[in-house]
C-alpha cells in the first residue's frame, strides 16, 4: 500500500514538473530564441519605425480576421533548404488557430538570398502557390535586388493581408521592352532589308557600309545610358547577321518568301495575344512546326527528283537502303506501331544524307565537265544556302 501511495505521489510531481516547463520550450524555436513576437529581425535590416508598423497591421488583421502572419529575418538558413527551414519554423511556432490552420510565415535568408511564404493548410485555397510567387516575383525580389529590404517584406505583407482579407492582386504588369532589346530587334530588320537590297542589285556595297554606320549610331544615341558603347560593336554584327540571313534567303525565293509568311503569322498571333488571350501551343508553335515538317519533306521529295534526273542507275539502290533502314530502325524499337512511327524520322534523315550526296556528287562532276569545255564556251551561272500545419504550399524565390 504504502509502495503504491509513493508512485502515486511520484507521478503526480512529474505531471507537474512537465506543466511548468512545457509552455516555456512551447514559445522556443529551433533558433533559440522565443517565438512570441509577429516580427523577428536576426539581421538587424529593419528599423524601429518599419517593424512597428509592420507588428500594428499584423495584429490588426489577426483582431479582426483571427489569421496569423509572422515575419522572420535571419542571416541563413544554415545549410537547410529554405522550404525545410521555414517548414519546421511554421510548426515551432504555430501560427494559426487551432484546427483552422490559418497562419503564414514569410522567412527572409538574407545572406542566402533566399525568400520563402509558407502557408498554413487553412489558407492554401486562399494564398495559392502561384499567387505566393507573384508576391515573390513581383513585389519582394525586385525590391531586394535594389536593396530595398524594408520596401519589400512591406510590400509582401501588405499583399498578404489583402489575400486574407478577401481581395485580389493587381492584375500583372505587362512588361514592356528595353531599349536595348528594341535597338537591337530594328538593326535586325534594317540589316534584314539591306541584305534583301543587295542580293537583289538594287543597294551598292558602299552605300550599305554608310547605311550600317548611321543606323548603329541612331540606334546607340536611342540607347542611351552607360552601357552605348558596347552596342556601337553589337550592333554591326546583328545588321551583318540579318543581312547575310536574309539576303541569302533572298536567292532562293520560294524559301524567302515561306520564311516572311512564318514571321508575318508568328507577329499576328502575339499581336492578337495582346487583345485575346490565345493558346501560343496551338496557335503558334504547333503550325510552325508542322509548316517545318512539311517545309522539310517537300525539299526530300526535289532531292529525291534530282537523284532521278541526275544518276538513275543509283537511284533504286538508295531507296532500298532507305527502306531497309526504315525496317531495321522499326524493328529495333518495336512496341508496336508506336515504334514504326519513331523509325520514320530515322530514315528521313538517312533520306536526306544519301540523296543529299547523291546530288552533291553529280553536282561537282558536272561542274568538272563544264569547266573543261570552258574555253569554248563564255557562259556563266550562279547558285544560292497551425496552427503550425502546413502541406508545404507557398512559394520560394531569390534575388
């Protein structure tokens, strides 16, 4: 009886000893320090003026809606990723209430150059990940980047308490294009058009030198800023690549003129994307390539046409082995009719190597023979080429 009485007393003061202590290691994160504050500065980035107002409006949002949001700023993370990092910090300090889960911490790793928003589970319909990145991507990063910490964890917090408040983000800045980006678009153009000019004898190579200079020097006083002078040598080169480019193209019409349609409809469907929200998969990339599928077998079909014209004896055995490497390709893959499919780009390309030489072969023994018979002929040609629980959602960033 009296061994029982004992245990009795000693259990009892062990249930107290741990009362006592556990709401002290309760406000303990695995930092060292209490979590007892909405905002933490470890870096010592915010000021006074910054962190009380930041503290204000957090308590403010939390009196009225119940939802919890901390801010916390630490040099690293110590190695951790900053999703497990801040993932273990969200359940330390159980953001929250209980069995809503409707707390969010925003974690800055400065000297990581890291930023991470985790979400408790009750507000992930609420605080999606994409419009966590968006908070990231467009308010707290850019800010960092200018070293505008206080702006930028200002600006996420502001951002999630609108969220949490029922409302919506700005709708998302169309980002214009640079300077930079739009001299070198229209030297691409200009250099484009005095290729076509050239290869077609309208524009003499001197007046094309005078033209390269002026527009780079345009363009560079249209620049503008410190960095000018480096585009007085990018510039020429990319009026020299559109030229080359497009004055060869120019040679062979029918390739010029596929080419211009192809960029013509690339420019009226991101024109249209402006005013419609189009799919760019299905209206842009899929007829592109299935314009340069068709671009490359119609070529195949004049290779294979001039294989015939210029070594008929040779023709019916390049078929064959297209043939049989179209079989043995086929059979080697196997899977059923999704491997026969595979093998017909195999032997395209087995298409294009042994016509192409075909072609090639005959082409340079014609040119011998014409250029033996050279002194008795004078004709000439050319040829063109909660609290606490959270499922991991938010989102992360760096700057």
């Amino acid at each position: 009886m009296m061994q029982w009485i004992r245990r009795s007393v000693l259990s009892l003061l062990t249930l107290m000893c741990v009362s006592l202590f556990t709401p002290a290691q309760a406000d303990v994160s695995p930092l060292g320090v209490a979590l007892d504050r909405r905002v933490i500065d470890l870096t010592n980035t915010l000021d006074a003026d910054v962190t009380a107002r930041l503290k204000s409006r957090l308590a403010d949002l939390e009196q009225r809606k119940g939802a919890q949001i901390a801010v916390l700023l630490v040099p690293g993370t110590g190695g951790a990723s900053i999703e497990d990092y801040t993932n273990q910090l969200f359940r330390a300090w159980q953001l929250g209430r209980k069995d809503v889960n409707d707390g969010i911490l925003l974690v800055v790793a400065k000297d990581d150059r890291r930023v991470r928003i985790e979400v408790g589970y009750g507000l992930e319909g609420t605080v999606t990940d994409l419009l966590a990145h968006r908070i990231i991507e467009e308010h707290i990063t850019p800010a960092f980047r200018q070293g505008d910490f206080a702006g930028g964890v200002s600006q996420g917090v502001n951002d999630l308490v609108v969220l949490v408040e029922g409302g919506d983000l700005p709708p998302v800045a169309v980002p214009g294009a640079s300077p930079q980006a739009m001299a070198v678009l229209l030297a691409l153009i200009a250099g484009g058009i005095g290729g076509v000019l050239m290869a077609a004898g309208r524009l003499h190579w001197r007046r094309a030198l005078i033209a390269t200079a002026g527009v780079t020097l345009l363009l560079a006083v249209y620049i503008g800023g410190r960095e000018w002078p480096v585009y007085l040598l990018v510039l020429p080169l990319t009026i020299l690549i559109g030229g080359a480019t497009f004055g060869a193209l120019w040679l062979a019409r029918a390739v010029f003129y596929c080419v211009m349609a192809a960029l013509a409809y690339s420019v009226g469907v991101l024109a249209a994307n402006r005013f419609v929200e189009l799919s760019l998969v299905h209206w842009l990339l899929w007829p592109l390539a299935v314009a340069v599928v068709l671009g490359l077998y119609v070529g195949l079909f004049f290779l294979i046409k001039a294989s015939w014209k210029s070594s008929p004896r040779f023709f019916l055995a390049r078929v064959l082995a297209v043939v049989a490497i179209y079989t043995a390709a086929g059979l080697l893959l196997g899977h059923g009719a999704q491997g026969w499919w595979v093998a017909i780009p195999v032997a395209t390309i087995a298409a294009f190597i042994l016509f192409v030489q075909s072609v090639s072969s005959s082409g340079s023994g014609s040119s011998s023979r014409s250029s033996s018979n050279s002194g008795s002929s004078r004709s000439s040609s050319s040829s063109s080429g909660g609290g606490g629980s959270s499922g991991g959602g938010g989102a992360s960033g760096s700057w």
